[in-house]
C-alpha cells in the first residue's frame, strides 16, 4: 500500500513534502529487492543537489543501490540513526528509515516525480 | 596411453556421447568457425611425470640460488628462514586446494585464518582493521593511494623519492588510469626533504607516502612528520616493513592513517620475486574505503561463532564500474605462510628477529665503514639495511665478488644517480657473523680498496 | 568450532628458538631514534609450536576443497592441482633465487619464463606474452592500459573514451574499465544468449576504445558471430579484449589471437592447474598482438637462443605493474602443467571439459531449465526458476549440494539469467564423480518438489548452519582485539 501523500521516482525513491522541505527516502519496493540494508552512505549536510544526481549509496549484503535526487535542493539534514541502524531503512522505509531532507526545490521538479498512482503501475501492482 | 589427469576410457566417452545425442567430441565444436581451427602448437608433446621432474630439474640447476652463496641481497625482497612448520601446514590440501571462501559453510578454515591475519597484521601496525591482503607490497601503494584521494576527496599524491623505486614505478603506472596526480618529495642527504615537502603539502593533497625503514634503510622521526602531513589535511601512508615493527615503534602510533606493505619475510621464499603477500591495515574511520577481500566475524543459524566475506558490496562482484578495486584474488595461501609464521615467532620473536638483523647489520656497517675507501653514504639512523658507499665502481665490485660466491649487495646507480658507487647491504638471520666477516675480508680484498690504502 | 589463535598459548609459552644475536649489542637508543622504538609488543599470541600446528590442521579440516571434493564452479575451472607441480615450484634453484641476482646465476629461470612465454603464445595466437600480472583481474587492468596507450599513440587517447561490454560479463571487466578512466557500455545480448550484433553496431564510433568479451561467454556458448564482431570492432578503430576465464573449451581448438582479439589475459590459477590456495596466489599472463607489442610492460625476457636476458628497452612500454618479474612460484607451477599436457594433452583436456559439461546438461536438463539450451562449451548455466515456483531457489538448492559432498556452483551470475546456477566440471573429473553429481542434483529436484523444506534449511551437514551476512555487514567484527 503506497502513501498517498508521497511522490515517487522511476529509481524507486519517493518524496514527502513536510514543512517546507522533502524529505526523501526509498520504497518498500526497493527494499524488498535489495534484501537486509546494512550500510547507508550519506551526503554531506549543506551540499547542492540537482534533481536526479546521485547523492548518496544503499547497500545490502548482496547488492549496492545509487540514490538520485527526486527534486533539486540544499541538504539541510541527513537522517543520523542510519549509521547506527541501517535497517530502519527495511522496517520503516516511508517513517524512520527516511534518509536526507532537502530544501528549496522547485515546483517544477515536484511535477516532474511520479504520483502514487504512476509509481504503483510502474512496480506493477 | 593415458594422459595426465584425464581419467575417461573411450568407452566411457562414447557413453557420454550417446547421452549427448552426437557422434563425436567434434561434433560439440560446431560453432566454432572451420577458418580458425587449423594451427600448430609449439608446445613439446606429452610426457611423463619422470620426465617432467627431469626437465624442470635441469632448469633450476642452470641456476645459483642464495642458499648457495652468501647473499646480502634484499631491497625488499628478504630472505628470511622460515620455520618447517610452515611448509607443513601449505601442504595440507584443504588449504592449497580450496577455492575461494565464498560459501563460508565450508571454508571456515580459510575464512578464519585470513582473520587472524588481518588480526595480527592489526596488532603489528597499530591500526584497527587489515583487509585479507593484496597481490604484493608494490600494487598495494597505488591502492592505498587512491584510497586516499577517495577519503579525502583530493586529487595529488606525494611520495617520498626512498620509497622503493619499483612500487613508485607501479604508482605512476596505476595513477595512469584516473590521471590521479602524482609528485615525487626528493631527498636531502639520504633522507626526506622536510622544507620541500613543507613547500608541497599544498590542500591538493591527498596523502604521503613514505617507507620505513625507507628503501636506503633509514629510519626518521614519524611523529613530527606526520604532524606535518595532518596539519595539511592531508592522510599519512606508511610502507612498512613487519619484519621491523618488533623493535619499531608501530605505524599507528605515531600517526599513520594506512598502512600497508610487504609480508613475503614471514613464511614465503624469495621465488625470484613472487607470488608475495601485501598487506594493508587503516583507521576504523576508512573501513569502508579498503580494497579487496574483507573477512569479518559473525554468528551462523545454531548461534556459533563463525567467519564470512563481508563488505562485499565494495569489490568488483557486486559494484561492477563503482568497486573501489577490480582486485579478486586475496594472496590467501601466501598469506596463510605468513600467518604460520608469525604465530610460531610470536611478538618475543618478532622482536628477536628484529633484533638480530639490527644488531648485525650494525656490526657489519661499522666494520665496512672503517675499510679504506668505504663509507656509510646516508649519516642517519638505519634499521637492518644500509647504503655502502665502495671505492670503485658498483658492478666491477659485485661481479668480482659473484666469483668469490659473495652477492655483496644490490647496486643503486640505476635508480639513485647520485648512489652510483653505492650497494644497498641487507643483513638479516641468515647472514651470520661468519658471513658478514667474509664480505669485509673478500671487500678489503679488492684492488680498488688495497689501492686506496697504497695511496 | 576452533578458538582463535589469540584463545590459544599463555604468557610465556612461546617455544620456538632464534639464533643468538652474536655480535656485540649496542643499546637501541644509540641506534635509532627515541621516538621511533616501540613502547608495547604487539599483542600476538604466546603459543607452543605443537598448539600451533593442531590448530592449523583442525582448521584444514573445516574446508571443502578440490582433493576431497568436486567444485563444479563455473567460471573457476577447479581443475585438479597435480603434486609434481607442487615439488617443483619448491626446487632450491628457483625457491631461493633473488630477483635482484645477475642474470648469469639465474639462466634457467630465464629460459623457464622464455619457454612458457612461446607457449602461451602459440596457444593463444598471440605475438608476445608479459607474464608480470598477479591475477586475472590485474592482467586485464594491465590490457587496457596498452589498449589506452595505443589510442593515445595514434591520436587518439582524448576522443576514445568508451569501452563496451556485454550485460553478460564478469564483474572484474567493467571495473578494470572504470579503474583506468573508461566509461563503460553495456550491450544486449540476445534471445540466443550472445552479443547481439545489432546493438553492438549502435554503439560503435569513434569514441569505441575497445569491448571486453570472452568466448566461450559467461553463459558457456560460443560467440559464433565473433569474426563478425572482430570485424566491425576493427573497422571502428577500437580493440578487442578477451577475457581469458574460459580458456579452458577452447585450448588447442581455436584461438583468440586466430579469432581477432589483440590482447587477453589468462588465469592460470584456472586453466593452467595452478592452485587456488584459498583466494590466491594466481597469476594473469598478458598475451597481445603485433600492434600492441610496442606497450608491454617491461622488463620482458629476451634471448639469443643461448643466453637469456632482461630488456628494458621498450620505449613506449606502459611501464611495471608491479615489483620484480612476476609471480614465478606460479609460472613454474603452469609451465609443469604444460609440459605435462603437451600439445596433444592440452587439446583433450578440453575436449574432456566440453564433452563434461554437455554431458551433464543432457543429464538434467528434462528436471531443470536450461534457458539457452544450444550445445554448451566447458560449462552451461540453468535457471532454478521452475524449483523457485515449487518452493526452494537457486541458493538454496546449491546449499542443499554441500550435504552430499559437493561444493555449491556458481550462483546468481551471469546477472542475465534468473535464479542462475553456472556448471563447469573441468576435465579431470571421472565420470564416476559426474555421475554421483548428477544424482545429487536430480535428488534435490525430487526434494524440491516433495519435501522443499530439506533443501531451504540446507546445508544440514556442514560444520556450521547458515551465516548471518548482514550482522557481519551492520556490524564489523574485522580484527580480534580492535572492535
């Protein structure tokens, strides 16, 4: 069951705009492929992303997976308790396993990401 | 006639064929152009096991190996006794035959002893965590150079000019690749220049990398050195040589941030320069950064402690274009030697061995230095190999002395102009007093130096 | 469970004598500087050496390995590793040679790396060989260094930028491309399982280095259409590498050199019988053509036909890729090998290889998919699809191997093929030992569909059960006294 109050990419990154900025992690979906996370690379706070550059890595035993930026924007905070934790990434993908948040993007950018409804055909299902 | 290793009966072949659904071998090449298929191979026909042991025997007799002769040749290369012990446990199959541990079920002998090597590899180098080694101690300066471009994230590498010339030589060749930046700190007097580093420690640079005891055999003070190097930003890359490190303060007490190096002394022959053991070891911070095999500790299904690979995701498997290496052999039996050996010498023995190389090379250095016409040519500390300044010219000397049976040294002109007449001496376990009392007799013997007394 | 060496020993115990020191000792301060000698030993074990030799040898016995065990590992080539091969590398005149020696005390050496140089070249259709490399992995690194350099000598070094690479590759290839400033392409291959040509004609320009392919590729099938490729590649401007992994179906039959490609490496740990020793030591000899001679690392071994030297003299070489000449214990190793075989015995070598594997794709596959069900080569690849939907995958079946004496194969790769299990028997296997991995396999597609629970808690025999992987990722444990 995909949030309705996110949008989504076609590399399975989703985003929710809360109080001002987006708050950005990755789907159910790709957790479930890339099986365990135990380790997540994090961007520095204060570097400049353009929408759909890599800004970071997730890494599960098997597999290793880039992240791109949904929406342009400053990082204005990475989520801490990923290094102690990776695995909130797996239980609370949409909740606690959020990963950066960014800050000012535009409403262009927004556009451009997929609805849920995109998103869901996309997984196929 | 049989063929070696190759069991099969015709008949069974032709059993094997009608489970296929063909007639012949040649059937089962049917894709494969007829154009290409027509050549000869220059390769002696087959032969017994009898013959081959002849043939191979024949070649190594062509040659005249140290055992043979008194060598003081080392220039890392060592030649070191290894305890028999050590060739015992190579000769257990399980261990000379297993592959690769990657299904961790059945190799947790590899797996465990590969951590123990990066344990006591951990323990000599004052860092806290080793990979599982590299192919030697050449490849591994450009691995931990690119390492610290990675962490750093800046683009030059330093490297001191008494590194060894030939993992220098391998530097510039890898740093070929990503066009990393590479610069060279000369020498001042046999040792590293501090005020032209000072100039070159620019916030471009990634990392030193310097070698200790350095290639000439000398040993500086690390702590100001890399004091220096952090104050610049930069990472501190120490080459060093495990055989010292029982006496040698180790590397991640006085600052290094990587460290790597050769560990071919400890259980493995000089084999006319391979198959070695590299090693690499770093701070906990750089974990993740290290290239090649990592093995780690962990728990299986029944609780029970056990070893697996881990960090996987960072080698060439799995990250295909973004591993931090394409390395995908670890030198596990190598390694094993190694492993072998340190745990019969123990941290007493280390320092023992250190000591008796120290000691002697001392002894050896201070008679040569009083010959007439001789010189220690860097006036500064050394550990157990020296720069030997002759009065004649380098080859003339070591080519008189091969015929007395004496490999005196390793000539430097090639690499250190200013060393021309200059032999890189090398004492350690097996050169006794004995033999090094003969390298000072055979040395005063020469023409050159009894002309020198003449005059 | 065996303790660690750090569990075993006591204060003291050491028992291993040195020589005494038998010279007159001067104080360490005196000889080195005081900041510089070591203020705590490290914390290495005390342990006797009777301790030390159980522990190794109750360690061995934990292992599977290929003289107790058959590794049909595709892409490996576990190949029996012959004893002589062992006493020879271990012959005084070549264990105790410093590669620093004058050449005139090291003249069989010198005719040994000579020898097996030719023959690696005649067996690859090759012009030269460096037998500097390590492993296969640094051969190939060392091949697209040439192949960079000789762009750069035309011209045309800034403008090729590209190296392609089939979906099916190994890892190692699009790594070393990266390692050395590439970028990489990847092509499709098609519904038959190789290149699809098509695709590669899209991609090729002028900003073609080169493609890395190998043939037999990953899936085991011959690339029919390689003159074809070699062609267009050619045509283009770029090279052609060859990854030497799967040397092993071909050897005697057809050649890389003969097929088109200008430079390859070998694994002589593979097809030359060298062992695998746990990880390594191997060795990645680097054969070119003609126009990439000029780039070969140096020193290379010349000879006059009497006397053998080092030479230097390559102006345009891409320098050393490492110290010293190469991993020679593993040469000798090879060069036994293939003075064993011979001419004759290295073409039925690999016959044997590609008669084994056919033999037990026919033996399967009515129980297990076979998505490219042509004749194979040395190995050939299923897909565990069809016992995924009943109730066990592809690892899990390959645990279920280890309990009846078999080492897993290769699994999950090549990445194209789902749930893929790749099969490489060698050619020293009886067919007595073919015959019982059949067995086992078709047993554990009957489990599978009886009984899958058997196969998914597989391996039940082994030493130890399932390993947590992700603890060991979430929370290193990679030294024991530095957590």
């Amino acid at each position: 069951m995909l949030p309705t109050d996110c949008l989504y990419t076609q590399t399975h990154e989703y985003l929710r705009v809360q109080d001002g900025s987006a708050v950005v992690g990755i789907t159910t979906h790709a957790t479930e492929q890339l099986g365990d996370v135990v380790f997540v690379e994090l961007p520095a706070v204060g570097r400049v992303l353009q929408k759909g550059e890599s800004f970071g890595v997730v890494e599960s035993v098997k597999a290793v997976s880039d992240l791109y930026a949904p929406v342009g924007g400053t990082v204005v905070a990475v989520n801490e308790a990923l290094e102690g934790q990776p695995g909130l990434v797996n239980e609370d993908s949409f909740g606690e396993g959020w990963i950066i948040r960014l800050q000012p993007f535009t409403e262009a950018d927004l556009a451009a990401c997929l609805s849920p409804e995109a998103y869901a055909a996309l997984i196929g299902g | 006639m049989p063929f070696n290793y190759l069991p099969h009966t015709e008949a069974e072949r032709l059993e094997m064929l009608a489970r296929i659904g063909v007639a012949s071998i040649d059937d089962l090449y049917q894709a494969v152009p007829d154009s290409l298929r027509h050549f000869e191979l220059e390769i002696p026909p087959s032969a017994s096991e009898l013959e081959v042991n002849r043939r191979l025997s024949s070649l190594a007799a062509r040659n005249v190996p140290t055992s043979q002769v008194n060598s003081f040749l080392g220039a890392g290369a060592q030649r070191r006794y290894a305890p028999a012990a050590v060739d015992w446990v190579l000769h257990r199959s399980e261990f000379l035959t297993a592959y690769t541990p990657y299904q961790p079920e059945v190799a947790q002998g590899t797996l465990q002893v590969i951590y123990e090597f990066q344990s006591l590899i951990c323990q000599m180098t004052g860092l806290d965590v080793a990979n599982a080694s590299l192919y030697d101690g050449s490849t591994a300066v450009p691995e931990a150079a690119f390492m610290a471009m990675r962490i750093t994230r800046r683009p030059r590498v330093l490297i001191a000019r008494d590194v060894h010339p030939e993992y220098r030589e391998v530097l510039a060749t890898y740093a070929s690749g990503p066009h990393a930046d590479i610069a060279e700190v000369p020498l001042s007097g046999g040792m590293l220049d501090r005020a032209r580093l000072a100039e070159l420690l620019t916030p471009e640079v990634a990392c030193l990398v310097v070698q200790v005891p350095s290639f000439l055999g000398t040993v500086q003070d690390m702590h100001s050195l890399a004091e220096q190097v952090h104050a610049a930003g930069a990472l501190l890359v120490v080459v060093a040589d495990p055989t010292s490190l029982g006496i040698l303060e180790a590397p991640g007490a006085y600052g290094a941030d990587i460290v790597v190096g050769e560990a071919q002394a400890f259980g493995n022959a000089v084999a006319f320069g391979g198959p070695y053991v590299g090693f690499m070891a770093c701070r906990e911070t750089f974990a993740r950064q290290m290239p090649g095999r990592i093995v780690g500790q962990t728990l299986d299904s029944r609780g029970q402690r056990c070893f697996t690979l881990t960090m996987q995701t960072r080698e060439q498997h799995i990250r295909r274009e973004k591993a931090t290496s394409n390395i995908c052999t670890n030198q596990a039996l190598n390694a094993l030697a190694a492993t072998v050996h340190m745990a019969v010498l123990g941290p007493t023995g280390l320092r023992d061995l250190g000591r008796i190389g120290l000691q002697r090379a001392h002894a050896l250095a201070e008679k040569l230095a009083r010959l007439p016409g001789f010189s220690l040519a860097i006036d500064a500390p050394f550990f157990n190999e020296f720069v030997l300044r002759l009065p004649a010219d380098a080859n003339a000397t070591t080519t008189a002395l091969a015929e007395r049976g004496i490999l005196p040294g390793v000539a430097l002109g090639h690499w250190y102009p200013e060393y021309a007449d200059c032999l890189l001496v090398s004492v350690t376990e097996l050169n006794t007093p004995e033999d090094c009392d003969r390298l000072v007799d055979a040395l005063a013997d020469l023409p050159a130096t009894r002309s020198v007394v003449a005059r | 469970m065996e303790p660690l060496l750090f569990e075993l020993g006591a204060p003291g115990r050491h028992d291993a004598k040195l020589p005494p020191v038998g010279v007159t000792e001067r104080p360490l301060e005196e000889l080195l500087p005081a900041g510089m000698l070591r203020q705590a030993p490290p914390a290495w074990p005390e342990i006797n050496e009777l301790d030390v030799m159980r522990h190794f040898n109750r360690l061995s016995q934990l292992n599977f390995s290929i003289d107790t065990n058959f590794y049909p590992l595709g892409s490996c080539t576990m190949k029996y590793n012959p004893k002589i091969n062992e006493a020879m590398a271990r012959l005084e005149g070549f264990a105790h040679l410093h590669p620093y020696q004058p050449s005139s005390m090291t003249q069989g050496a010198l005719q040994l790396l000579h020898e097996l140089e030719r023959m690696l070249a005649s067996l690859t259709g090759m012009a030269r060989v460096s037998l500097q490399p390590a492993a296969g992995a640094h051969g190939e690194f060392t091949g697209i260094l040439m192949i960079r350099a000789y762009h750069e000598s035309r011209g045309e070094g800034a403008t090729r930028t590209k190296v392609l690479v089939p979906d099916s590759a190994h890892g190692t290839n699009p790594a070393t491309a990266a390692l050395a400033g590439y970028d990489v392409v990847t092509i499709r291959s098609n519904e038959r399982g190789l290149v699809d040509v098509e695709d590669l004609r899209r991609h090729l320009g002028p900003d073609t280095a080169a493609i890395m392919m190998t043939n037999p590729n990953t899936l085991g099938l011959f690339e029919e259409e390689i003159v074809t490729i070699a062609g267009l590649v050619h045509e283009a401007g770029g090279l052609l590498y060859y990854d030497g992994a799967n040397l092993n179906a071909i050897m005697g039959t057809v050649r890389p050199g003969d097929m088109g490609f200008d430079v390859m490496h070998m694994n002589l740990h593979k097809t030359m019988s060298t062992p695998h020793g746990g990880g390594g030591p191997g060795a990645g000899p680097v054969a070119v053509a003609e126009r990439l001679v000029p780039f070969l690392p140096t020193p290379t071994v010349e000879t006059d036909g009497q006397t053998y030297w080092l030479s230097f003299d390559r102006p345009a070489s891409i320098g050393r890729v490492r110290a010293f000449l190469g991993n020679f214990g593993v040469l000798v190793r090879a060069y036994t090998y293939l003075v064993t075989m011979g001419a004759d015995g290295i073409v039925q070598a690999s016959q044997d290889a590609v008669l084994n594997a056919n033999y037990i794709k026919a033996s399967l596959e009515d129980r297990f998919d076979v998505p490219f069900n042509q004749t194979c080569m040395h190995e050939f690849v299923i897909s565990g699809d069809r016992q995924k939907a009943q109730g066990a995958n592809t690892l899990q079946m390959a645990k279920r191997l280890i309990d009846f004496g078999f080492h897993p194969p290769t699994v999950y790769f090549p990445l194209i093929v789902h749930e893929a299990m790749m099969i490489e028997p060698t050619d020293t296997e009886s067919k007595t030992t073919l015959d019982g991995f059949i067995s086992a396999m078709r047993t554990i597609a009957d489990e599978v569909e009886a009984s899958p629970d058997l196969v998914r808690q597989a391996p039940h025999t082994a030493p130890i059960g399932r390993v947590d992987e992700v603890m060991a990722a979430r929370k290193p444990n990679l030294c024991f006294t530095c957590r």
